[in-house]
C-alpha cells in the first residue's frame, strides 16, 4: 500500500512538473510570436529587409518549437519534446545568425 502510495505521489509531483513547464513554454512562445509580429512591422531600408524577415521567421520557428515542446511535456512524450528540442536549436541559431547580421549590418557592438 506504502509503494503504491509513493508511486502516486511520484507520479502526480511529474505530472504537476510537466504542466508547469508547459506552462513556461507556453508563454516563452509566446513572447517570441510576439517578438516576431514586432519585427514583421518594421519597415526597414532594403539592405536590412532580408536579415529583418530572417528574423522575424526565426522567432515564428523558435514560437512553433516551444509550443511543440510544450505539447510534449503535457502529454509526457519525452521522444517528441527531444526531437522538439534539437529543432529549436538549430532554428535558434538560425534567430543567432539573423541578429549578428543585423548587428553587423547596423555597425553596432556585437554581443556575445
């Protein structure tokens, strides 16, 4: 009886977990469809025009990702939130590259 009480407890403290760090992702992913929509409303010269879209399209990749991840989490799905993951890696450094470019291209610092 012990065990199974431990076993429940272990299970409903994961599932507590999980929804939280949906939760988290959820609202991450948002902050980054918000980002992009910001950045599709800028009307910059032409010579920024492909870095900006870039940009833009790197934040909509990172939003989906997390969604996806957070989706993940709710249903306990380890192997899609890794395969998730791995996606939002590399679309994050594709958001990396458009801002080093933007940062060059704007003669500003570069950050690390």
């Amino acid at each position: 009886h012990l065990a199974l009480q431990i076993q429940l407890t272990d299970t409903g403290a994961r599932a507590q977990h999980d929804a939280r760090v949906a939760s988290e992702l959820g609202a991450l992913s948002g902050e980054a469809s918000q980002q992009a929509s910001r950045l599709t409303k800028l009307k910059p010269p032409a010579k920024f025009k492909v870095s900006l879209t870039q940009l833009a399209a790197g934040f909509q990749a990172v939003s989906a990702d997390l969604k996806l991840i957070a989706a993940a989490a709710v249903r306990h799905d380890r192997a899609s939130a890794k395969t998730a993951t791995e996606t939002l890696l590399a679309d994050a450094v594709k958001v990396k590259t458009a801002d080093d470019a933007l940062t060059k291209a704007l003669g500003l610092p570069a950050t690390g």
